[in-house]
C-alpha cells in the first residue's frame, strides 16, 4: 500500500499536513510522541475521507528509532511514496545558559531524524522512480540568529541538506523540497519558550502547508512560505552577516531581559 508518512504530525504544521492530504485520499502513517492525539486524529481522519491511517508513537530522538519506524512501515507492506520531515523543535535564550542535553536533542531531531529517515526511504522510492521528500525547515536558516543559535543552525542544515538531495535525486523523477515557513500559529513558541519577533503577520498552518504542495508541484527545491518571510529572507543574505547578526542580536537581547 502506498502511503504518505508525516512526522510530528499531532500537532501544528504535521498536523495541517495529514488533513490536507488526507483530503486529498492520501494513506497516511503518522508519527509522534502523543498516541492519544495521533489516535484521534487518525479515527477522525479514516471516518472522514475513507482512507487508510496508521499511527506510531515514537521519540525520534530516541537510539534507532528511524530503525524501529523503518521496520513498522516494512512489516505493514506500506510503500512510503510521499515522506514528511516534519518534527523538530527549538529553543531561545543566551547559548551558555540553555540546558545542554536539551540542544542536543534538538539536534538529534532536527538533523539527524531527518537525515536518516531520508536515507531509510530514498533508496526504494529511486527503484519506482518516483517520489516527494518534504522537509520543513524555516526561514531562520538564512541567517545566524543570536539566543536561538542552535535552532537557526539546525535549520541551516536542513535547507542546505534539502536542496543538495533534490539534485541528485532530480534524474529519478523524486522531488525534495525544504519548506521554510517563518513565525506561524503552532505551539513552537511556547515549546520552545521562544519570544516571537511580532505577533503581527504570522501564518496559519494551513497556509505553510498550501504554499509546500504548490512547490512539490511546480518540483521547487526550496520554497519559502509568506511575501514578508520571503522578503526578510532575501534581506538577510544580501547584508553582511554580520550586520544581521548584531540586529537581531540587539533585538531579541532586551525581550529575554524581559521575559525574565
């Protein structure tokens, strides 16, 4: 059976995701932490569109959980045709204070989930010729961001990540595009105790998520999510970094002042 596999999808962006495309008569497998919501959302979800739906609840930060999920989609005979990189987190706040295990969780679920996933399921999709890689990184990985420095790091990765993958992989018809959204109305802010640079202009998820199918469609490696992101986006490479870096810097610096 072919499927759709989303990642963090209880929630926010995942979530927006597995609605859209279920819609759309997707079979879907679904992947997070919380099994009552992914149960929920997946009863919902069959009982609406008379699809398939599956969920794992899994921590993806956790030793070999891309095997573990890799195993249960190959136990069930699912063909992940579509993949949604969807999971990840952040955090705010000056870099010597932040809890460390807690960065380098982010980065495990950030980068290396990702990159393994990929890996897991790029290699049939090349046998059928065929296939879409979606990865949600942000438009914070244009641009070093000061008190969230690991965050805009990891997001860097999965741009740069996303768009190298989409080349090689263009001559067997699979296309990989890096979705980057800027602020948007998820729990991300509260989860990462992160202070928004405005509440004014955020996106809904709904809204990321058309603008991710739109460049699948069109086969874009990299589509940035909103005219305004698009713009800051395009400001930030072409000022010097380090510019960008003592704005933001001086920016974010008196609201973490505040926050405490």
């Amino acid at each position: 059976m072919k499927v759709t596999l989303i990642t963090g999808a209880s929630s926010g962006i995942g979530e927006a995701f597995a609605r859209r495309l279920a819609e759309e008569k997707h079979n879907l497998v679904l992947v997070a932490r919380s099994e009552t919501k992914l149960h929920e959302l997946c009863d919902e979800l069959m009982l609406q569109h008379g699809i398939i739906a599956h969920y794992v609840t899994l921590d993806l930060t956790e030793f070999e959980a891309d095997t573990k999920l890799f195993e249960e989609t190959e136990k069930h005979g699912f063909e992940v045709e579509w993949l949604i990189n969807n999971a990840g987190f952040g955090s705010m706040g000056d870099f010597a204070e932040l809890d460390l295990e807690r960065e380098l969780q982010m980065v495990d679920l950030n980068i290396s989930a990702l990159v393994a996933l990929t890996h897991r399921y790029l290699p049939k999709m090349r046998e059928q010729k065929k296939g879409v890689i979606i990865n949600v990184s942000s438009t914070a990985s244009f641009q070093a961001i000061p008190f969230m420095a690991t965050y805009a790091a990891t997001k860097a990765f999965v741009t740069s990540f996303s768009e190298a993958v989409a080349e090689e992989n263009r001559p067997f018809n699979i296309t990989v595009t890096a979705v980057c959204p800027g602020p948007t109305e998820t729990n991300f802010f509260a989860a990462s105790k992160a202070v928004p640079f405005s509440a004014k202009g955020m996106q809904t998820p709904e809204a990321v998520v058309a603008k991710a199918l739109k460049a699948v469609k069109a086969k874009k490696p990299l589509v940035i999510s909103g005219i305004t992101n698009y713009i800051g986006a395009v400001l930030g490479t072409i000022a010097p970094d380090s510019l960008v870096t003592r704005v933001v810097g001086n920016v974010l610096r008196p609201k973490l002042k505040e926050k405490k």
